[in-house]
C-alpha cells in the first residue's frame, strides 16, 4: 500500500508571514533602495513564490537566507530584481519634457560645452532602451552636435532590460507616442519587429547598474544631463538622497536633471537651481560649483 504523502511548501505555496515580509523588505531596501509598504506583502509573495522552488527554500524565511548567504545568491537577486521592478516604458514618453530638452536644454548644453566638444548624456533606469534611444533621435534631430564626440549611456538594476536594450528590436507597444517621421527616419521593419537604425544605435551604450553601488557609477565619469524619470518613486529617502548626491557628483557644472513628473527634490536636498523652461521644470547643477564639492 502507498503511503500518502503531506503537501509541502512547493505544493500548496509559501505564505509570507508578517516578519518574513519585513525582513526581505528591509533587505531589497538595503540592496537596491526599492521601498516597499505593508500592503504590498501579498504583490511580494505572489511574484517571488516560484523563486523558493527553484532554490529549494521551502519558506520566505530559507530564501531570505539564500539571498544573504549562499554563495549563488548574486545570481538569485538578479531573478528577484526582474520580477520585483516595473520596466513599463515607451519611445518619446512624456513629450512636453522631451519638447523642452530639444528646444532649451540641449542649445544650452551646446553653449556650455563648446570648448570640450563632448556631449554626454545618462539614461539612468533606462528599462529596456527606449529612453535612450529616444535621447539619441532628438540630439540627432538637433543638428547642434554633428561635429561633436556624442555618447548616450544608459543603466539599469535588470540585465535582462539592458540585453533587451542593446538587442535594439522593438513591437508595437514600444511606439504609442512614436512621431510618424521618427519612425520611418530611425528604426528598419523587419520580420521579427523594428530594429534601431545603426546611427543612432552607434550612439548608445547599455549596462547593468545598481545606482547606489558608487564603484559602478563612477565609472560613467561627468555627464552634461542625467535622465532619471519614474525610477525614485520607488525608492526610499535615503536610497532617493544617496541617488541624488551621486548624479550632482556625476554632473558638470550647468549639468541638469530631469525627473519623472510626480518627482521632486523637495525636502532631498538644496543643491540643485530650479530652471523654468517653457513647458517643464529641471534641476540644474550652479555653475559655481566646484568638481568635487559636497552637496547640502
């Protein structure tokens, strides 16, 4: 006779507990500075639930020790990091910003760097490439910079967002605020979906990032512009704080700084200028600042 067996975790699903959901959330905090509240426990369980099969935890307990110990852990926060971030993004999103990059902030950027001749921009949290793509279409579009070294450089947490980005082939939901004539003057049709035309692909360049790793961004050196848009919402304060204080670093002086438009630096800090442009509001690093200087 066969003796019947009792369901375990695997079987019936890990529940996460209470102090199971404060543990790992106050460990993705530290690791990546995501923030998450008390009510997404049941979104946090769901998404990492097929994780604890796959690493033979059977509770969010064993996982979390997985994650702090096991010599394969770094592995294991890369899956955890694709299911746990948003990567819902689109060419040309948030047009009344780009309008205003194209029209006021890259002139002045031209102006500023005349003398070195060298644009470069960040991307920073590009998902899977559409902002920086976007970014290097509108400096191309310019005409300000044909003679000038032009590099666009975009970072994300997710390595499977940075292959999907520097495979450079997009579908139809990448394209909802595409201008008709961006579309057919930068991307080729081909069977398996639109491929990035070349120029502008020649301009770009992708790697995984965590932002609050201060080896890593170093080593983008000084930038004219960081893009940071719809990525500090999930952060807490003081992932949000240690993330601005390294793009002032990264910034040269006149350098400037575009957010998400339901962020601000508000109550982050008072190192950045508010520069008014026609359609949006930026941050702007003074041009008395020193390289170097600390911000407050």
């Amino acid at each position: 006779m066969s003796r019947s067996r009792s369901p375990s975790a695997f079987d019936a699903g890990a529940l996460m507990k209470p102090e199971e959901f404060r543990l790992l959330r106050d460990l993705l905090a530290q690791r990546t500075g995501l923030s998450f509240s008390a009510d997404a426990r049941p979104s946090i369980e769901r998404r990492l639930r097929e994780r604890l099969a796959v690493v033979g935890a059977p509770t969010f307990t064993d996982y979390y020790q997985y994650l702090r110990f096991n010599p394969r852990a770094d592995a294991e926060w890369e899956e955890a990091i694709d299911l746990l971030t948003t990567n819902e993004t689109y060419f040309f999103r948030e047009d009344y910003q780009l309008r205003s990059f194209a029209s006021e902030v890259l002139p002045m950027l031209q102006r500023q760097g005349a003398h070195r001749k060298r644009l470069t921009l960040w991307s920073a949290g590009c998902s899977t490439g559409e902002e920086a793509y976007t970014i290097a279409m509108l400096v191309m579009q310019s005409g300000l910079f044909n003679e000038w070294e032009v590099k666009i450089f975009g970072s994300d947490i997710s390595k499977r967002c940075i292959a999907a980005a520097r495979r450079a082939v997009y579908g139809p939901s990448s394209f909802r605020a595409t201008p008709a004539d961006a579309k057919r003057s930068f991307f080729v049709e081909r069977p398996d979906g639109y491929h990035v035309a070349e120029r502008v692909r020649a301009l770009c360049h992708f790697g995984s990032m965590n932002l609050l790793d201060a080896e890593r961004t170093r080593l983008v050196g000084r930038v004219d512009a960081v893009f940071c848009r719809n990525v500090l919402i999930y952060f807490d304060a003081h992932a949000r704080k240690r993330t601005i204080d390294m793009f002032h670093e990264r910034l040269y002086p006149g350098g400037v700084l575009l957010l998400g438009h339901s962020e601000s630096l508000l109550n982050v800090t008072t190192a950045f200028e508010l520069l008014h442009l026609r359609e949006d509001l930026v941050y702007r690093k003074p041009h008395g600042m020193r390289e170097g200087e600390a911000p407050t």
